[in-house]
C-alpha cells in the first residue's frame, strides 16, 4: 500500500492526500492548478508560435494516419520526406523535430516485411 503524502492546498489552504487523488479521480482544484502550471510553460511573447507548431504537428498527424490506411510503411516514410522537404525549403519548418509524427511512422511499420525482388541478370 502506498504511503500517504499530506500537503496544503495551495487555493484554499485545507489538507490534501496527495496519493489518495492521484489514485481516484482528480478534484477540479488540482485539474485547475495544473492548467495553470501548463499554461506558465510556455513563454508568453512567442507562445502563438508554440500553438501554431503544435497545430501543424496534429495536421500532419492526421494527414499520415489517414494514409496508413491505404499505404504500406515504406510509402508512408516515402510520403513524409517528401513533405519534411518541402516544408524545410518553402515554410523553413523542420517536421523531423515532430516527435509524435515520427512515432506514429515508425509504430506503422512494425511487422512490416517488404518484398523481396529478384532480378535476373
């Protein structure tokens, strides 16, 4: 069993059981804190050029996962170097700093086998 941990509440000041929150689920004081935290990550004067990064990563994810359904992984990494191109020369973004998009391609291939192809000389 876990030991408990006590703290303060940092808006209301009354004892928390760490533990005990974070196994059930979470009070709407600690979901509000955290956002809080997050939102502090960020730096506020480039922070719009943060979420437009973030936004491009999901588009790109999107745009791969629906391909995955018609290609096999080989063209998907095919498909991506080809835009990670692109993006570098004409909008200067470098994709392969996309850490959920280069996961997601390598997920896809996982039992992948390519084929074997015999020439005949």
């Amino acid at each position: 069993m876990a030991e408990c941990i006590i703290t303060t509440c940092l808006t209301c000041d009354d004892k928390v059981d760490i533990m005990c929150t974070m196994n059930n689920c979470e009070s709407e004081e600690i979901v509000e804190a955290a956002n809080i935290a997050i939102s502090n990550l960020l730096p506020t004067k480039s922070r719009s050029l943060y979420d437009i990064a973030y936004n491009r990563e999901n588009v790109l994810l999107a745009y791969f996962s629906e391909n995955a359904k018609n290609y096999k992984s080989s063209t998907l990494w095919a498909q991506y170097s080809m835009v990670k191109s692109c993006l570098i020369i004409y909008d200067n973004i470098d994709i392969s700093k996309f850490p959920k998009l280069i996961a997601f391609l390598k997920r896809t291939g996982d039992g992948y086998q390519a084929k074997k192809i015999y020439r005949k000389y």
